[in-house]
C-alpha cells in the first residue's frame, strides 16, 4: 500500500468511525485492513501526545523530563489500550459463546479510537478533562455501533460486549493502577532526578505526568 492510498484509508476510516460507520476496509481480507488500523491508532496516540506536550509546555517543563514524561505516559497508555482490547474480547467471547475471530476485534477495536484523533484538545484549561472523558465515550460507542456488523449480533449484544468489556477494563485497570503509578514515579525520579505527582488517577485518566518542581528558564 502506497504512503498516500495508505494515508487516504486512515482518514476514510476515521471519518466512517466519526459517523458511526463501518469502514468499507472492514468487510476486505485482513491483510488489507490492519495498515488503516494501525494508522487510526498512531493517528490517536500522536494527538494525545500533542496534547500533552502542550501540557508540558505551559507547565515550563522542557527537555529530558519532557522526553520522559511522554515515554511514560506512552507506555501507560499502551498497557491501558491493550488491557481493554483483551476485555472487550473476553466479553465479545462471554456474548457469543465463542464464535469470534480475535483479529477482527483487535483491529475494529484499533477503529473504534478514531475519536481519540482529536485528543490534542485536552490540554484546553479547565476542560481538558472533560474532552477527555466525552471523547472516551464517543469511542465506545463507536465500538458498539462498529461490534454490531463486525460480529453479526444486534445493537442490544453490541451494546452488552461493549459496556461490559469496558467495565471489565475498568475494573482491571484500577486493579493495575497502584503498582503502575508507583512504577511510573520510580522511573520519573531516575530519570529526571525530581518527583511527581502521578497518580492512579492519573493512570486512568491518560493523564500528563507533571513533576512537582517547574523547570525555571535560564537567564
């Protein structure tokens, strides 16, 4: 696939997902629909870390403790991403008594966070938060409305695999946070030589990492 055909897929894609659409790619052999998949989700990933980069950057921090920020916000996010794709498998296979092709779920899972591409909003004062969470929404329920065709079940069974695999993930996520935020402090702390203040809630949130210090410009 060429780099613009490529590049034309993914936001085809992310437009079908804004629109509670199918992608057409969807319906083609998988070979052919992993690379838009992956693209949406780079797509997503890179907003979000836009975002926080402006977050670092109204926050004076620069450098290596910027470099570090983000690499651990990465790799959170990613544990994150992949535990809710197992529980929205697991109750995709709860619902179906078995009959799904794991593929399949793995990239619909990696469409349905089209929304996130617009997450470079949330370093917006005072309403970053919220954007956050309306736009961890609207990527449910585009996983709902992409699970029903996917599948071949109702909206009512959609709607089941989709609410219960996030429940799932949230409830394994705060498992998960405690020994995560303790981890991500440690690796802040040698890597910056500053403490944080991350947070389980921080975890859960895909929130910014952001030391307790502000680096002061020099003069």
């Amino acid at each position: 696939m060429q780099v613009l055909e490529w590049l034309s897929a993914v936001l085809a894609a992310v437009g079908d997902v804004w629109a509670f659409r199918a992608p057409a790619r969807l319906t083609h052999p998988h070979e052919a629909v992993w690379a838009p998949a992956i693209g949406v989700a780079v797509l997503a990933g890179l907003s979000i870390m836009l975002g926080n980069v402006v977050v670092f950057v109204i926050n004076r921090v620069s450098g290596l403790r910027m470099v570090a920020g983000i690499a651990l916000g990465a790799v959170a996010m990613a544990l994150l991403r992949m535990l809710s794709a197992a529980a929205i498998a697991l109750a995709a296979w709860a619902v179906t008594r078995g009959g799904i092709d794991g593929e399949l779920i793995a990239i619909t899972y990696l469409f349905a966070l089209a929304p996130l591409v617009l997450s470079f909003l949330v370093f917006i004062p005072h309403l970053g938060i919220g954007i956050g969470l309306l736009l961890e929404l609207w990527s449910v329920l585009c996983l709902v409305s992409l699970l029903s065709p996917v599948l071949g079940v109702g909206r009512v069974a959609a709607l089941a695999i989709g609410l219960g695999g996030w429940f799932l993930s949230a409830l394994l996520s705060r498992l998960l946070t405690r020994p995560l935020a303790a981890i991500g402090s440690r690796a802040w702390t040698l890597a910056t030589g500053h403490t944080s203040l991350l947070t389980g809630k921080d975890i859960l949130t895909s929130a910014t990492f952001v030391p307790l210090e502000r680096q002061e410009r020099h003069r």
